[in-house]
C-alpha cells in the first residue's frame, strides 16, 4: 500500500518498527487522531503490512466486557509461543495488529479492561468465562488470568479528549492527521485515478485537489461525481472545464465550500448574535452531530466561523468570504463588520 504525505508519522513508525523486532516485542500500542477522511486508517493497514502480519479490525460496540477483550486476545497470533505464553521462538513471532476505528466510543469499562490487557499482556476471567475460553485453572480468588500474545492496538479517532486518561496514556506513540497539502491532493487524485481506471489531466486534477478540502475520503469521492458527469456528457477525459461544471451543479464553491457550509455561513450572518448549535440545526435542517462533526470544523479550519459556550458566530473573514463570492450584498459587509466591531468594543 502506497502512502502519501504523512511522511514523518510513517518515518517515526518506521523506526519505532525496526527497534521493536530488534527487541522482539510488538510495536507500541498507537493513537491516530485527525479529521474523518484524513487517511488513519490506511495507516494502520499499512503498518500491519510494514510488520507482514495480520490486521485485526473491530467496531467499538463489539468490546465491552472482559469476556468481549478475552475473546479479542484469543483472535491474536500465537505465532512463536508455547501454551503457556511463554515466547519460544521469536524470529518467528508477529504480533497481530488490532485496529479500532473512533476508538473513543468504547465505554469506559471497556477501556479499563483492554488497556490491563495492553499493558499486562493478560486479562482476569471469571469461572463462567474461564470455561468459555476453554481455561482450566481458576486461583483462590475465583479468578482466571487469560494470557495474550504481543500485539499493537492501533485506535482511530476524531476526538481523543474522550479517552479515559489512564487509556491514552497506555498509546505510547500518538500522531495527529493534518489536512493533506495542495501538491499531496494533487497526487492522490492521480493516484485513485489510476486505481479506478480513470482519466484525467493535470487541470483536472487540480481543480478536484482545490476543493477536497486536503482530505482523501472527500477527494476520492469528488473524483469519483466527476467520473459520473464524464461518462454521462460522452466525455473521455475530467479536464478542467468540466470539472468545473461538474462542481457547479453540485453546488460545490472553488473552496470546497457546499450549499449546506454556504447556508450555515448566511444564517450566522443574518442572526447576527451567537447561535446555538441545536437552533442551528432546525434551521438547517441537520442533526447537531452532523453540524459539529462534519460541517464546523473546515469552517472553523478555514477562519470562517467561531465556536464558543455561547454559540457559532461568523467571522470578520466569514463575512469577506460571503461578500466575495456573491453570497451577500458588498455594501452590507462592510456595514455588518463596523457593527460586529463595535459590538466587540462594548459600544
């Protein structure tokens, strides 16, 4: 699998790979934080493919009790140990890669009982479940310990203040996804376009890459609307002209900005005074998790918009932006931002 941009988190992984095989243990565990879309998850299928061992991905409701972290333990590769777990044979031992997308929708239990078994490599069982993994031997304590082969949990998230402290604190390593570069869009909209069978120029291209908002999921689909305008006006190439009409009538600006990020923008303008983000909501249309997940933050990114305990407001810039592209009357920007200027003065 091939990565684009990135390159220090794949650097750091690198090394952090080659110096754990030297010392026979497992990579350390790893937090991927960043915006939806911004590739962690091609990172860590790319890590388990650096480390030639196999992925294990699981959805955060499917962990929750101890039962549920045992039966993960007993999926990872045993490669290399006797029954006992004790490690015979390292050259070849490979420790299982578990990859858990928005990793803090795990309950706080749930992140109790893996974070024991991240750290102590085992995890205490009842009797009951003890029989269920096949176990044996209970102690005094009417306690089973069921052991675990070295592994990696790699975890996705979008919001990592979340996590428990204590379970963030056991990811040793923790890289956070930025948007990608203009150039690095560029490249994986050529990329994909090779991988889909599609054809496409330099222009094209850029034009794509200009409104992806550095994000590959959201270029890849773009890309992918573009194909459809190509194939449906007879078309063999996305060049920049049809691109643009491509991106015209789906109401996507030069900026990347969509009908429902324009609208948003217009109704903080409108209002005028801070609006909360449920009343935001009804007025959009959207649900609030849409708004504050999906739709805010490339605002907030962009210097657009302002979140704050009292509500959204728009910016000075948001104002200039609208006034820009047509959205809004020129003569009332400049009204609107004395006005937000005083206001912030205490006039």
């Amino acid at each position: 699998m091939e990565l684009i941009g990135n390159k220090e988190t794949a650097s750091q992984l690198e090394i952090a790979q080659i110096s754990a095989s030297k010392r026979n243990k497992a990579l350390p565990h790893t937090l991927l934080t960043g915006a939806a879309g911004c590739g962690k998850t091609s990172t860590a299928k790319h890590t388990a493919e650096m480390n030639e061992c196999d992925i294990i991905s699981v959805a955060p409701d499917s962990v929750k009790t101890r039962l549920d972290v045992a039966l993960l333990a007993k999926r990872c590769s045993r490669s290399g140990y006797d029954n006992e777990g004790a490690l015979v044979n390292p050259e070849v031992m490979r420790p299982s890669v578990i990859f858990i997308d928005e990793i803090h929708n795990l309950s706080l239990g749930a992140q109790e009982h893996l974070g024991i078994l991240m750290e102590e490599w085992q995890v205490p069982v009842t009797p009951k479940e003890a029989h269920l993994l096949k176990l044996k031997v209970a102690d005094n304590k009417g306690l089973s310990m069921y052991w675990a082969p070295q592994f990696t949990l790699i975890g996705a998230t979008t919001n990592d203040g979340k996590l428990s402290k204590p379970f963030r604190d056991r990811f040793k390593l923790r890289f956070v996804f930025a948007p990608y570069s203009m150039e690095e869009s560029v490249e994986i909209v050529k990329l994909h376009a090779d991988r889909l069978e599609i054809k496409i120029d330099k222009a094209g291209a850029e034009e794509i890459a200009g409104r992806g908002r550095g994000v590959p999921r959201i270029l890849v689909s773009l890309l992918e609307r573009c194909r459809d305008a190509a194939i449906a006006s007879n078309n063999e190439v996305i060049d920049k002209e049809l691109a643009t009409v491509a991106f015209f009538k789906m109401g996507i600006d030069a900026t990347g900005l969509t009908e429902t990020d324009v609208n948003l923008l217009q109704t903080l303008y409108e209002v005028g005074d801070p609006v909360g983000i449920d009343n935001l909501a009804t007025i959009l249309n959207e649900s609030p998790k849409v708004l504050s997940e999906a739709v805010e933050p490339y605002l907030i990114q962009k210097g657009l918009l302002l979140r704050a305990s009292k509500g959204r407001t728009i910016t000075d810039k948001g104002v200039e932006y609208l006034a820009e592209k047509g959205y809004i009357e020129e003569s009332s920007k400049y009204e609107r931002i004395a006005i937000t200027k005083s206001f912030d003065r205490g006039f």
